[in-house]
C-alpha cells in the first residue's frame, strides 16, 4: 500500500527525481513478489513436498512391518542411550535381548530397544522390522508427513519474501549511494565560494 500511494505522490510532483519514482515502482513490484509470487512458490514447494513425502509413507507401510518380540534379558546401559536422570517418561526404553519372527517366518534373535521399564525375561513387546525381520524404525505415518510438507511450503514462503526483501533493500541502497556520489560532485563543482556574489564571473 506504502507503495502505491508513493507512485501516486510522485506521478507529477515537479520536486520528483527519476531515483524516487524507480524506489516507488521497486516496491511495487516487491510488494507483488510478496503477495502473489511467493504464496505461489510456497505451495508450490509443500505440493511437491507433499506428493514425495506421502509417496515415502505407502512405501514404508508397505515394506515396514509390527510383530512381537519376547524379551529374552536385560542389557546393561549403552553409553550412548540418555542419562536416567534427565530422561522423560516417553523416553525411557531398555535395552534387551530379544527373539522374534520376521514377517517371512525366520527366527530372529537381538538386541532391541523396549518400551518398557523393568523388562523382565518373556515380557512382550512390539517392534517394526523389515520383510526379512531386521530392526527398522517406525514408518512415517501420513498426518506427520502432511506437518512435514506444511512447513516446508510455509518455510519456502519465508524464504522467497526475505529474498525479495532483501533484494529490494538491496537495489535501494545502490540507487542512495549513487545518489550521495553525485550530491558530492555536484558539491565539489560548486566550490567552497558557491553562495558569494559574483561567483563564477
């Protein structure tokens, strides 16, 4: 809006230099970018997000599957697992030797990781293994990869306006400096005397 009421100010103002109506027509055209081409982009960006992402998902439903293991004994700690102390309960999982059946029929023996507290021998479990009943991790499911290309469009919206911001900002600022350096030629022209009578003559 700033923008449009700035072309109007200079359309015939004689006070108007051609750099304040090029500023006005820059911020225009930002302000188009803004409200037109980067909402674009940005579903742009989440549609192919989206369609990749809810691909992904039927891949690993496909291909991912729930069975039960049977917790043979607790292992100790791994260094690597979260302190206990600062562990949230929806964190906490051990660490077991486990048996289970891949979804082929073989027999699988490991470790895994259970959500469970105080495993104890033949305590069930459930855990996501591949057709041939390697450990995997849960597949995505489709509301999360619906968040996923959700923000990445919004994220490509963001971007596109800072860029178209900081372009603007950007051509302004070569436009002010050009200014200021003929101001200081002009200035330098003149000479120190430019104000006295008879000046020049």
């Amino acid at each position: 809006m700033r923008a449009i009421s700035g072309l109007w100010r200079w359309r015939h103002n004689p006070l108007r230099r051609a750099t304040d109506l090029a500023e006005a027509w820059i911020a225009l055209a930002a302000l188009l970018l803004v409200l037109v081409v980067t909402p674009l982009a940005g579903a742009l960006v989440g549609g192919v997000a989206q369609e990749a992402l809810q691909k992904s998902v039927r891949q690993q439903q496909m291909s991912r599957h729930e069975v039960t293991a049977t917790v043979t004994r607790a292992l100790g700690r791994s260094p690597l697992d979260a302190d206990p102390e600062t562990t949230t309960g929806r964190d906490l999982r051990s660490r077991v030797l486990a048996d289970w059946t891949a979804p082929d029929g073989t027999a699988q023996h490991g470790p895994a990781m259970a959500n469970l507290k105080h495993p104890h021998s033949g305590d069930h479990f459930p855990i996501w293994t591949d057709a041939h009943g390697r450990i995997v991790a849960r597949p995505l499911d489709s509301a999360t990869a619906t968040t996923h290309a959700v923000l990445a469009g919004v994220g490509a919206a963001l971007l596109g306006i800072g860029l178209v911001e900081g372009s603007r900002r950007l051509i302004v600022w070569r436009m002010v400096r050009r200014r200021y350096a003929r101001w200081d030629q002009a200035w330098a022209k003149a000479g120190p005397d430019w104000g006295r009578t008879g000046t020049g003559s």
